[in-house]
C-alpha cells in the first residue's frame, strides 16, 4: 500500500466496539482482516492487556515488530513521520503509543483535576500524579500549580481555581522529577493524522493508540471510528449496584485468565473474600493473584487459609471503607466488612472509636450548615464550597483541626453531613456510647453487639433506633 491510495476498510471493522467483544475482532485479525489504526480508550490496564491481545494476534505466524511509544514523553509530529516512512525491517510495522495525548482538550482539566483529587485523598499519590502530570501537558505548563493565579486555571483547564493549599499537587510533580515530555499536538497536528489515515499508511505500518481519558468531540477520534477500530475498555465507576456488578465481572474474567495460566483454581468464599479485600484495582488484582499461584506451589486449589496468609490489608483502609458504606447505607457490605475486621483481630472498641470520630464529624459539620452565615444550601457545587463557604467558614476561627483536610475532601463531607439531621445523629452517638459499655461488662461476643448496633444505626427514621439503647 503506497500514499495516495485510499484504504479499502472492512465495514464490519469501522466501529466502536465494547472491550466485550474484541474476541471477534481478534478472530478477523487472524484471519488478515485488519485496519491501520486501532484506539483503545479507558481503563488503564484494561487498556494494555487489550493491545497486548490485538498485537499478539496481528503478528501470529507474522514477521514483523513492535516499537513502543511512552505517549507521555512523545513527539506526536515525529511518530507521524515514522508512520509515513517505508521501514526497512521485513514484514508489519507496529508504532504502539501508550498514554496518547491526542484526544485531550482543555474541557477534561476539570475532570482529570477532580480525579486527582479523589486518588489523592484515597491515598493513591501514584494514580493522582498521572492525572496531574496529564494537566500540566495538557496545557503546557511548567509552573507549581500554587502559582497559577485565577485567570490561568481558567484559561489552562478551564476550571475555577480550587481554593485551599494546593502544595500536595506541587509536591507530587516536583518530586516525580523533570519531565521531557513535548506538546502533544492540537488541531493541526489532528488534521495531518486524519489525513494520513484517509490516504493509507505505507508499507505495513499500523499504530495502536491507548488513551485512559478521551475526548469523544474530536474529529480525529471521530475519524478514526469511521476509517479503524475503537475499543472502549472503560468501566463504569461508582458504588451503584449495576456498577459493582460490572466492576465485579471485570476482576473475576481477569482472575480466572490469571489462574488458568498456572492451572489452578480458587474456592468461591475464598474468591469472594479476595474481591472484597483487593477492591477495584486491576493491576493489584493481577499480582495478587499471580502471587496465591506461585504460594500454593503444586496445590491445584487456592484456599481461604492461603488467602490469609499472602493477601494482606491494613485496618485503616478497612476502617475507611467501613465509614464509606455505612455512609452509602449499604446494610450488606457495612457487615461484610465488619466482620471481616473482627476476624483480622481488629478491636470493637477501635471500631466504635472511628464510628464516633466519623459521627462527630458528620455532626459538626451538619450544626455549621444551619448557621445563618455563611450559608449553605443544598446542591452547593464544589467551586462554591471552595471558593466562597470554606473561606468564610475558617475565617470564623472555630473548628480549625476539622477544617485544615483537602477541600474536595472536605467537600464531600459536608455534602454527606447534609443528609442527616443534628437530633438523629446525636441519638446514634447515644447508641454508640451504649454499645460501649455493653461491649466493656455485657458477657455478649462482641460480634453481637456490633451487629445489632450496625443495625439499628442503618434502620431508617429514628423510630427504629430506639431498640438498643432501650435493652442497654
């Protein structure tokens, strides 16, 4: 195939397709039926193992090679010269560009700000600092984010300023050290691409772009669902039960591919236990199984016993994830998780203590929106939060210790206090103060006392929140 001649695409290949059904894909590869650009979008390790499959498939039985491109470090103008130069290597040509930054604009700043954020404060500083790093590419930018004023945040990320100390982001950058990465590109560079796409690729050349963020309103990524193929590896984020679900069959399809491989198998509590101590962490899902496979050594079958032993996990990020569904009022998984910290030796008295830091909090905040100044009002975006009410609130001078936390943190706190009244809250730390003493001179398990107390706080209304107190 020479420049100028326009490719002769398969109708069936022209699409978007779900991560779900690249199985048929890979059958068509096999088979030579292949385009010459493929986007994979999403889920960051999802995304990998995804190319790694299509790569494998597209040079079975194949001469050719691979040339791996970190998209974080790329000259996106030299990749689509190599593109559009005929190699001298025998067979397929494969530029493979990981972390592509070509689909980025300005409105994701926003978006990616806010999951640095969240990874930040979940205590997750490696994911946060890719996002970050992302931004700063984005807008090609060097500078601290502290010293960005108002009208720069704007003009960069097209966000408002986030107000509060933002010395976490900077530390984060500064000690990742200088990057060398260069400008992505922008609409120009967009234009060549779609262009060469629409001419052919010389020779065998072929590139693979993976993207974790995306913005679907570019022409380029519109043009490459009409002249190659998009995989979407996305997974649907959140606590909802439809997007447990799916994060749920996302690890399990990813643990059994891992076991097969070493020919083992795993027992379905032990299974169960695993996915609710590793959580939604693909990578980490992946190396801890590979890990139980390497520990049981020639035992075809992995046991809870072994699960124990080689998956480790600290009481604070149960404690944590305890306070965040008792939060969400999922009855099910709060006792899951609580039992699951009573038999890794945790105390109840610990656990009754974070419930009371957790209550309290929720309690001061909630008595700090009934003020009359500064005010609060339900639906308060978090650019009003940081930027005008968290301002006012530490002016005031009270509650300081409880106030210094990172803003979006603070944010949601103050948005989850809202859900609750001061009269019901303070009935729950009675319940709580009650449970205490039960579990000091009461003869009950503790197991007992924490469930019905568990219970009795998840119940709706404060009808039915009378029960353990009445019996204390």
């Amino acid at each position: 195939m020479t420049p100028g001649k326009k490719t002769v695409y398969s109708e069936a290949a022209m699409a978007l397709i779900k991560r779900s059904d690249l199985t048929t894909v890979l059958d068509a590869v096999r088979q030579g039926k292949n385009v010459q650009c493929y986007l994979f979008f999403g889920e960051r390790y999802l995304c990998r193992e995804s190319a790694d499959l299509l790569e494998q498939a597209l040079l079975q039985g194949k001469a050719g090679a691979v040339h791996p491109i970190d998209g974080d470090q790329e000259d996106a103008g030299q990749t689509l010269a190599r593109l559009m130069s005929f190699s001298l290597l025998p067979g397929m040509q494969i530029y493979r560009v990981t972390d592509s930054r070509l689909f980025q604009s300005k409105e994701m700043g926003g978006g990616l700000w806010d999951r640095a954020v969240q990874e930040f404060s979940a205590g997750h500083p490696a994911q946060a600092l890719r996002y970050l790093q992302n931004m700063l590419s984005l807008a090609s930018v060097s500078e601290p984010f502290s010293a960005l004023g108002a009208n720069q945040w704007q003009t960069l990320f097209g966000i408002t300023r986030p107000a509060g100390d933002l010395a976490w982001a900077d530390t984060l950058v500064r000690e990742a050290g200088p990057r060398t990465a260069k400008k992505g590109g922008g609409a120009n560079l967009a234009e060549r691409y779609m262009e060469a796409l629409s001419r052919g690729l010389p020779g065998q050349n072929l590139l693979i772009l993976s993207a974790e963020t995306v913005d679907k309103r570019k022409r380029l990524f519109a043009h490459i669902k009409e002249h190659g193929m998009i995989v979407d590896c996305s997974v649907e984020a959140g606590s909802s039960a439809a997007a447990q679900k799916v994060q749920k069959d996302v690890l399990l399809e990813m643990i059994q591919k891992t076991l097969a491989g070493f020919r083992k198998k795993i027992e379905p509590r032990a299974m169960n236990l695993f996915l609710e101590r590793v959580g939604f962490h693909p990578v980490a899902v992946v190396m801890e199984t590979e890990k139980l496979a390497l520990y049981t050594e020639d035992r075809p079958l992995i046991t809870c016993d072994d699960l124990e032993q080689m998956v480790g996990r600290s009481r604070e990020d149960a404690l944590f994830e305890l306070t965040d569904s008792f939060g969400k009022r999922q009855t099910a998984r709060t006792l899951v998780i609580l039992h699951h910290l009573l038999e890794n030796g945790t105390h109840g008295l610990a656990i009754l203590a974070t419930m009371r830091n957790y209550l309290r909090k929720l309690l001061i905040f909630r008595s700090l929106q009934l003020r009359s100044l500064p005010v609060w009002h339900q639906g308060m975006s978090v650019q009003q939060f940081q930027g005008t009410y968290l301002p006012a609130l530490k002016e005031m001078g009270e509650w300081t210790d409880l106030l210094k936390g990172h803003p979006y943190a603070l944010y949601m706190s103050f948005t989850k206090a809202a859900e609750y009244s001061c009269p019901d809250l303070k009935k729950w730390l009675q319940l709580l103060l009650d449970a205490e003493f039960r579990l000091k001179g009461s003869p009950l398990p503790q197991h007992i006392v924490l469930d019905e107390l568990f219970l009795s706080l998840l119940r709706r209304g404060t009808s039915g929140m009378q029960t353990l107190s009445g019996r204390a």
